[in-house]
C-alpha cells in the first residue's frame, strides 16, 4: 500500500497525471487512426486532444487508477471509448483494425521514446541515477527519494512502465478492449457474434484478473525491459 507522505503524495500524484495522459494518447490516436482512414467522428467531438477531461472515464480514468495507486498495484485505467462509424472508413475491416491497435502501438511508442530518454539521463548522471531509477522501478519510494534527481527519474521511469503497460494491458484479449476487438476481427462471423456477447462484462473480467493478481503476468516483462535498460545504461 502506498505510504503517505510528501513523496508518496509525489509518487501518487505522478502515476495519475501519467495515466491520465497515457489514456489521452491511446484515445487521440484511435480518432486520428479514423481521421485518416476517412471517419471525423471522433475528430469533430475533440477526442484528437491530449486533453485528459476530453477522454475521462469516470470509473476507468480516475476511482480505479486511484484506488490502484493507494493499493500499491500495477496502475492502469481506460477512458471513453473514441466513437468510430465503420461505415465511413474507406476499407472497413481492414482500416477499423488499424484504428484498433492505433491505441495500444501508440502507448508503445511512447513508451520507447520515454525509455530511450530515461536510458539517456541516466548515462549522463551516472550509477547512482542507475541505482535510484531502479528503486523508483520496484516502488522503493522512501529510498528512492534520497537521491537527488528522484523527480525526474521517478517521472521518466513512471512514463516507461505505464505506457508500456497500457499498451500490452489494451491487447487483452476480452472486449471491449482492444485485444478482444481484434480477435472479434479474426474470428469467423458466428463466433465473433457469441465472442462480443462478453462485451458488457468485459471490464468486470479485467477487474476480476486485476483482484486475482493475474495481471502480474503483462507487469513483468514489461517490469524486465525496463530494468534492463536501467541497468545496461548504468
């Protein structure tokens, strides 16, 4: 659980505003995937915008992130669904399954960018910027803080792991995650139909594996990478 505290009130804040814009990121590229596959939907209500209040969800992008955050688990969260009308795509499978995994890829990327960054700072620090990202990596934050440049490894450290995880969480494959959005894509018409079924239960499933611990699964080899990297770059 998470130790309150000037730091853990720190650690707790950025992992909210991380998720926070690591949901706007996913949304914003489902609509700019749709843009330009010829669908405005998304883009004429504003969900192209880093802006989180454009894509909250109130339970997935603030009581579950929250609640995640105070627990000490691995933090995740989703936000509205960006509205797609298949119909005006100009290819429609093929295009709605790129809007699909624009989501997750994005998350991705950017976790990538944030990891070569993090790989970069900590080369010009040194080893104990190595030794304090990697404790800011474990939730170590009480130790974590004494080093001095705990804000922004802290900050570039969260910005790798939650993206990357986001983006790997989004490939669950139950609907309405994009996973299971991509398996209804793949799956013949009839078993699509009985597979999208589960869809309104879709995120009490993932709650449900969240609860069990199942989702440690998806952490570590996201939790892998990144440590490497810390360490390879110190």
């Amino acid at each position: 659980m998470l130790e309150l505290g000037q730091n853990g009130i720190f650690a707790g804040s950025i992992q909210i505003l991380v998720v926070l814009l690591a949901i706007s990121i996913h949304e914003s590229a489902h609509a700019l995937a749709a843009l330009r596959a010829g669908d405005s939907t998304g883009a004429d209500l504003g969900r192209i915008s880093l802006n989180p209040i454009r894509h909250i969800d109130i339970l997935g992008s603030i009581i579950v992130p929250v609640l995640l955050v105070v627990a000490g688990g691995p933090v995740f969260g989703w936000g509205k669904p960006t509205p797609v009308k298949i119909g005006k795509l100009r290819h429609p499978d093929a295009d709605h399954l790129r809007v699909v995994l624009a989501g997750p890829l994005s998350n991705l990327l950017v976790s990538a960018a944030a990891l070569l960054t993090l790989s970069g700072v900590i080369s010009v620090l040194g080893p104990d910027a190595a030794g304090t990202a990697a404790l800011c990596l474990v939730g170590d934050i009480e130790h974590a803080a004494q080093g001095a440049d705990f804000p922004i490894l802290f900050t570039l450290v969260q910005f790798t792991f939650l993206n990357g995880f986001l983006g790997v969480f989004n490939m669950i494959p139950i609907p309405p995650l994009d996973g299971g959005q991509v398996v209804i894509h793949l799956l013949p018409r009839a078993w699509a139909l009985k597979y999208s079924a589960i869809r309104p239960y879709g995120f009490m499933i993932v709650l449900a594996l969240a609860a069990l611990n199942v989702l440690s699964v998806i952490v570590l080899p996201v939790y892998l990478v990144i440590a490497l990297a810390i360490q390879l770059s110190g």
